[in-house]
C-alpha cells in the first residue's frame, strides 16, 4: 500500500548527455546516430527536439557557469556528506561554501516526494532546469496580438514579414513590435510559445521542426547555348534601377515530367508564371515565353537571363521580343540569377517537389501569382512587388 502512495521522483535529465547530444546534431551527425553514439534511445533524441523546436536549448555548457553557482560535483558532494549525517555548517565548511548556500540548496532542491533523500545529480538537474527562466510568450499573453499574426500566416506571409508589417500598421502600440524571432518560437514551441505547430505549414519549407540550413546541390548544366553568356549583358541590369530585366528557369515535378517557367523582374521581384501542361521542351518553352511576352508593354521588355538548359534551345526566337537580347549564366552558377533562385524557392510552397505541377490549372497559376506580387518583401523595403513593378511602368 506504501507502495501505491508513494509519488515518483521522475527520471533524473542528463543535462550532460543531453548537451553532448546537441553538440553532435549541430556538427551535421543525424539524430539517430547521435543517440546510438551516446548510448540513449533514439527516441529520447526525437523528443528532446521536439521540446525545442528543432533547435538547442539556450543553456550554457557546464564549463562555462560562474563559479559562484553550485557544480554538479559540489551537489554530489553536499549528497555524500549529507548521507553520512553531517550538519549544514560541517558540509559548508569542506565545500569553502556560506552555510546560508547550503542551507538554500537543500531547502529548495529537496521536494517533499523526495523522502527528505537530498540527490545531488536530481538537485542538480532542478537547478539548471529553474536556471532558464521561461517566461510566457508575448503572443500567450496578449490574444490580439496572436490573433492578427495568425491571420498574416495563413496567409502565407513569413514572420519577417509579419514582424515588419506590425511595426508599421500599430506605430503606436510598442507591445506588438515583435521580433520575427518572438514569431518563430510561438511556432516552434507550440501550445508554450501561444501558436499552434499546425501553422508552420503555411511557413516556405513547410517543416515542423527548424533545422540547419543546407548548401543547395548546384544544377548541372544541360545545353551550352551559341549565344551571349551574361558578361556581355549591359551593366545597367545589375543595378537593378529599371523594370524590365528578367530572369528566368523551370521548377519541375516529380520525375521531371512536369514543369512551369518562372519570369521574375530583377527590380521589382514582380512573378509571371508560365503553364507548360503538356510537355516543357524547347518548343513548348519557346510558345509559353512567348505568350507571356507578347502581353507585356513593350517598356518592361529588356532582357531575359536563364541558365544553360536544352529548353532554352529556341532561344533566338524568343530573343525578338526583347528589346536588348536573352543572357544566359555561367555553367554551374545560380547566384548569377538569385532572384530567379530565390523566388522558385518561394514558390516551392505551392509546388512542391516530387509532385504533378501539371495538374496545376492556368487559374490557380494566376492566384500564386497575386498572391506572391502582394506581399510586402524585405528587399523593397517592405513594399510589394506589384507597387513596384507598375511604379516603373508609369515612368
């Protein structure tokens, strides 16, 4: 009967084991190998992410704790002596401590489940635990506040985006000026941080768990175009002072059998999207710039950059409807059109890998596209691509 009223002490967190664990996981070791390595259960790994989001917790190494707070070998210790019947003042006095600190750690890190036992390695898992200092997240306490940046979400915008649109429509209510940061972790936090983790799917890479970003494989090139590579394009396009400098790629579907262009002005970020239901080689390529090109005014028409793929075999065709010609970028090097990179990252959200883009109808490639061109973006200053884009046409 003692038996069934006693309560459970818990399992003792190897704080240790635990920091080790983050060390690996951030060296690029995945986590199972890192709980085998450790000798722990892989799933005690996946739940220890699970608790952070992801990512590590903030908590220094033991290593680097002032001395002035109690080791785990000072706790052990105060353990033993206690164990061997020795008084606050005696234990003080063989650790160089105050009685006043012993006396403060055995009344707080002894619980009353604990039997009045003072265990130095549990004390000591208390006190790092207590050490964090959790306090409740800006979006748990206001409802608001949680309110609106769950609306912006499900929109689709990112918390930087969100963090900035705050700031500007609220100039006056300091409280909600949150960081992106205080947006992630309500995120990654779940029920802790005021959102649901069902919303990090309205997030770009769509994860429930944050992880470390990764180099992208470099795509090889496919076709060495008999045309002007992009050392010849007219300096003015890096500049970025004009709309009407594309760049241009496909993003593709499962097996490469699907796939839809991408047009992305340099200035204004502004998307065109480019059905390709039935096949994306050359020709179908060539018809579908075309068609979109064709509608375009004539002023936002300057040039087109695309890499050294075959589909851009038709290239010279399309190079009429461009006031200064089509570029391509050097084998290998997809920085030379990061808007175009960055964006089909974006668009990733709503096309993602391994699936049937063709399935996707010229209506909803239309709504992506208003959807994209009206959000606000970082490098506009947080004015939308469409502002932009139809500011430059005016001019």
């Amino acid at each position: 009967m003692e038996g069934v009223l006693m309560a459970r002490r818990g399992p003792k967190r190897r704080l240790d084991v635990e920091s080790e664990y983050w060390r690996l996981v951030l060296s690029g070791v995945g986590t199972v190998e890192a709980c085998r390595a450790l000798g722990i259960g892989r799933k005690t790994g996946y739940r220890w992410r699970a608790e952070n989001g992801g990512l590590p917790p903030a908590r220094l190494a033991e290593s680097a704790r002032s001395s002035r707070f109690l080791s785990l070998l000072e706790r052990q210790r105060i353990a033993t002596l206690r164990a061997q019947g020795l008084g606050v003042r005696a234990i003080a006095d063989r650790l160089g401590r105050s009685p006043s600190t012993v006396s403060r750690e055995l009344r707080r890190n002894t619980l009353p489940h604990d039997r009045g036992v003072y265990d130095g390695d549990l004390a000591h898992a208390r006190a790092r635990q207590r050490a964090q200092r959790p306090r409740q997240g800006r979006l748990l306490e206001d409802e608001q506040l949680r309110a609106e940046v769950q609306a912006k979400l499900e929109l689709d915008w990112s918390p930087e985006q969100i963090a900035a649109y705050l700031r500007s429509a609220w100039p006056d209510r300091p409280s909600w000026h949150v960081c992106h940061e205080t947006i992630y972790q309500a995120l990654y936090h779940g029920g802790k941080g005021g959102l649901s983790r069902n919303l990090t799917r309205r997030l770009r890479t769509g994860r429930p768990l944050r992880k470390r970003r990764r180099r992208p494989d470099q795509r090889q090139p496919r076709f060495i175009a008999p045309a002007l590579l992009i050392d010849h394009r007219p300096a003015v396009v890096e500049l970025r002072h004009r709309v009407g400098d594309w760049e241009g790629d496909l993003i593709t579907g499962r097996l490469n059998q699907s796939a839809i262009a991408t047009l992305v002005d340099r200035k204004s970020r502004y998307l065109r999207l480019v059905p390709l239901p039935a096949r994306h080689d050359a020709q179908a390529v060539r018809d579908g710039l075309i068609a979109v090109l064709d509608g375009l005014p004539p002023a936002v028409r300057l040039t087109l950059t695309w890499d050294q793929g075959a589909e851009m075999a038709c290239h010279d065709q399309i190079a009429v409807y461009l006031s200064e010609g089509v570029y391509f970028a050097h084998p290998g090097s997809p920085w030379q059109r990061g808007t175009n990179e960055n964006t089909n990252g974006l668009l990733r959200q709503y096309f993602p890998k391994r699936t049937d883009l063709s399935a996707h109808t010229d209506a909803e490639l239309r709504a992506i596209e208003e959807r994209l061109n009206n959000r606000p973006r970082k490098a506009l200053g947080w004015r939308t691509p469409a502002d932009v884009f139809h500011e430059g046409l005016a001019l």
